[in-house]
C-alpha cells in the first residue's frame, strides 16, 4: 500500500468523524482540530495526556499530515487520543509506534472516560459538559475568550452546570442555574434572565434525541 499525503489526508477525517460520532453525534466539533505527536518509544511513563499536551507542539492538520508523511517508513501504527475539547475544538494526541510483523498502517482511535456517553439524564445518552461546554464559549461570558483567555476558561463552571441540569430542566430552570454558578465564579450579580439565550440552546440541544 502506498501512503500518499492524500491518503493521509483521508485518514484524517475518518479519524475526527470517529471523535466526533463517539463524543456526541449532536455535538458540533469545529474545524479544524490540533494535534500534538509522540513517538511511543520518547515517552515517559509518568507523563499524563496533559503533561504531554501542554509541553508538545501544536499542529494543524495540514502539519500532521507532512510529519506523518516523512515518517510513514518508520512508524506503521498511528493511535489517536482525544485529550480535551477546548472551544468547540478537538485537542488529539497521535501516538506513533513501529511494529516490525504489521505491513499496513494500522490506526486505534480512543478517549477519556470524561467524554463518555453513558448519561442517562440525557437522549441518547449524549454528554451533558459537552453540550453545556460548546454553548457556554459560544456565549463567551464578558467576551473572555475573544480578549485572549485560556480555551478553557469556562470548563469548571460549564461541569458544575452540566451536574446541576437535566432534559426535564426548562429553559428558565437552565437559567437560574447559569446565573447561579456564573455570579459565584466571577463575582456578579446579573438576574437569570441575561442567561435565557444560552439556557434555550442548552435545552434544544440536550432535547434533541
């Protein structure tokens, strides 16, 4: 098998439609996504996802696609692990590692436990944090994010909605909640109904089945 770019490239979508299907189907993962890329054998034991996200370059899609290119001789096994979802954005680890006895090139795609399905407050067991998480940097509180705060700004508190809330919650239940947990963290004092926008969509979105 010849692995062109455009093979790659290929590989690439099949492996964000795998994150993305398997995290929530309803979920809307921007494009494009970052990676960060490891050779198994340079790694420590103990370094965390984390560890190793944070101290590893960033790349784009399109840069992956030429690292991989070059070392498509010298590692035949790629393993995709989603790190995090920051700002609607899929943050991937690729693993790369060489096994002697394997000819093609071969791909294992996993995530974290924090990204699991098993909700039952919600349809189709989707993830609540991540349906609360898109909508909450959509709304990007005091514009945040926008003026260059970290993408995940608003994770604590988009965890501690997601834990407070439910299907059956209505859209002005969502609301107080928002408020509740939002004038905590930030020192405010806005009523509810400054939250009803984003409170809607939450409510659409946990809805939809």
């Amino acid at each position: 098998m010849e692995v062109t770019r455009d093979y790659i490239h290929q590989l690439l979508i099949k492996v964000d439609s795998f994150f993305q299907e398997n995290i929530d189907p309803g979920f809307a993962v921007a494009s494009p996504s970052k990676y960060v890329i490891k050779p198994i054998a340079d790694l420590q034991a103990d370094l965390s996802y984390d560890d190793i996200w944070r101290t590893g370059e960033h790349l784009s899609a399109e840069q992956l696609t030429d690292v991989l290119f070059s070392k498509s001789i010298k590692f035949n096994f790629w393993d995709f692990q989603l790190v995090q979802v920051k700002s609607s954005s899929m943050c991937i680890i690729v693993f790369l590692n060489y096994y002697p006895e394997q000819v093609e090139i071969g791909i294992h795609c996993a995530f974290p436990s924090i990204y699991s399905l098993s909700d039952s407050r919600c349809p189709g067991n989707k993830c609540i944090f991540l349906i609360v998480k898109s909508v909450i940097d959509r709304f990007d509180l005091c514009g945040l994010l926008e003026g260059g705060a970290p993408e995940d700004e608003f994770d604590e508190e988009s965890r501690e909605i997601a834990n407070r809330i439910s299907k059956d919650r209505t859209p002005e239940q969502i609301a107080v909640v928002l408020a509740d947990v939002f004038n905590k963290a930030f020192n405010l004092c806005y009523s509810p109904d400054i939250y009803i926008k984003p409170a809607k969509k939450i409510k659409v979105l946990l809805s939809q089945g």
